[in-house]
C-alpha cells in the first residue's frame, strides 16, 4: 500500500495532507525518513511514525449516519469559522465522510474511519445510487424534466443523466424526487440552475441502501448491521 494512502487510512489527515507530511520528510519508516510518494508499507511488519508518533491501521471501524442541517460545512476546519459537521459529532478518531453535501443543502452524511469503504462509495464506477428530495419555487414543465433527465449541458458538457419525478405540485413550489449516481460538485444545483430554477429546498436522503429514517437536524446514530452489511455491499 502506497504510503500517503497508508497514512490516510490511519486518520492521520486527508491523502493529500498526507502527501505533504512524507514531502517534508516528516514520515519515518523502519528508522529511515520517507520522502517519496511510491514508497509501499508492508501492512504485516513494517513500522510508522509521523513526527515520532506511531501510526496504525483502525483495529475496528465505525459507522454514522448523521442528518446535516442546512449551514454547515463537510470538512474539518473552516478559515472563515463556519461551522462544520465534526462539531455535531463525538468521536475519538477521524471519520471521512461518504460524499459531501454543500453549505446549504441537508440531510443524509455517513461518516467512518473506513477510507476504503468512503472511497468505494463515492467512485463513480461503483454507481452507487444517492436520493434527494428537492424544492423549487414555481412548477416546471416535463420538457424541462426531460432536459434533467437527459443530463444538462453546461459550458459545451453534458452531466450524467438523472431520474426525475414529480412528488408534489403545490401553488407556489414543487416537491421533486431527485436520483443520480455519481455526485459531482453541486450537481443537483447546477442541473436546475440549467433550466432556470430557483432550489428552495435541497435534502438527501438515501446513499445506496441507507436511508435517513427519522433522524432529527443535527442528530447521529451508528449504524446497524444490516445498513453495514448493505454499505460494505
């Protein structure tokens, strides 16, 4: 296993911190310092140290599934002292998070100190299915349903194709159901501010087989074993 990888899957940081730890030659492997990125960890018998601290491998792994509220980041830290979803959460190592949800969108996070399992997740190879429930002021009319569910074209490109249903026509607003597979950078948002809709409302609430159920704002639970069973696939 490559080195950065080695370290990342320990919760050290992220893979690239991690990079930047063996560049500054702050890695130490069986007694000698580590500085390139292809070096391998022999998982069996060799030894690491960061900075003089042993490094290991999680003996077990944990599962959350946390409801985010809407004005919270996805990430550990924040410059600007944003509020982050590792705040809402107690836990002695570093969790990753299974995709990411924006400032302004809520609902369903899972979090582990599994990075294989993070990362399997979220590869678009993998087309693991992620559900959202979505708000938009005004109606919308099924000539701009089949643009979505075609895949926007924004800037030459097309997106990945969606599924797309009507769950609720009100007076004002309405209520879609919202599937897609691969989870780009603000993708749901993007895909309506391609037909000119304004997003009142934005929740996840399904990855794959684990469903948000009726966990409140802010709110966390482990998972049971038959949501790890169906995560681990």
């Amino acid at each position: 296993m490559r080195i950065n990888k080695y370290l990342a899957l320990c919760g050290l940081a992220s893979r690239r911190k991690c990079e930047e730890y063996v560049k500054d030659g702050k890695v130490v492997l069986n007694g000698d310092v580590v500085c390139n990125l292809a070096t391998d960890v022999n998982l069996k018998k060799d030894k690491v140290t960061v900075e003089g601290k042993d490094i290991f491998l999680p003996s077990t792994y944990i599962y959350y599934k946390l409801n985010k509220p809407k004005g919270y980041l996805c990430t550990t830290y924040d410059k600007g002292g944003r509020k982050t979803i590792y705040e809402l959460i107690k836990s002695p190592v570093r969790l990753f998070s299974v995709g990411r949800l924006d400032y302004d969108t809520e609902g369903l996070i899972i979090l582990t100190n599994d990075g294989d399992l993070a990362q399997k997740v979220c590869h678009p190879s993998h087309q693991t299915e992620k559900e959202y429930i979505v708000i938009i002021e005004g109606n919308i009319l099924e000539s701009e349903l089949a643009v979505l569910r075609a895949g926007v074209v924004e800037n030459g490109k097309r997106m990945p194709k969606a599924k797309v249903s009507i769950v609720e026509t009100r007076l004002n607003s309405t209520k879609l159901k919202v599937i897609i597979h691969e989870g780009q950078n603000r993708q749901i948002r993007r895909m309506f501010e391609a037909i000119n809709k304004n997003i009142l409302m934005l929740k996840r609430v399904r990855i794959g087989n684990i469903k948000l159920g009726g966990l409140q704002r802010g709110e966390y639970k482990q998972l049971n074993n038959f949501e790890i069973e169906e995560l681990l696939g």
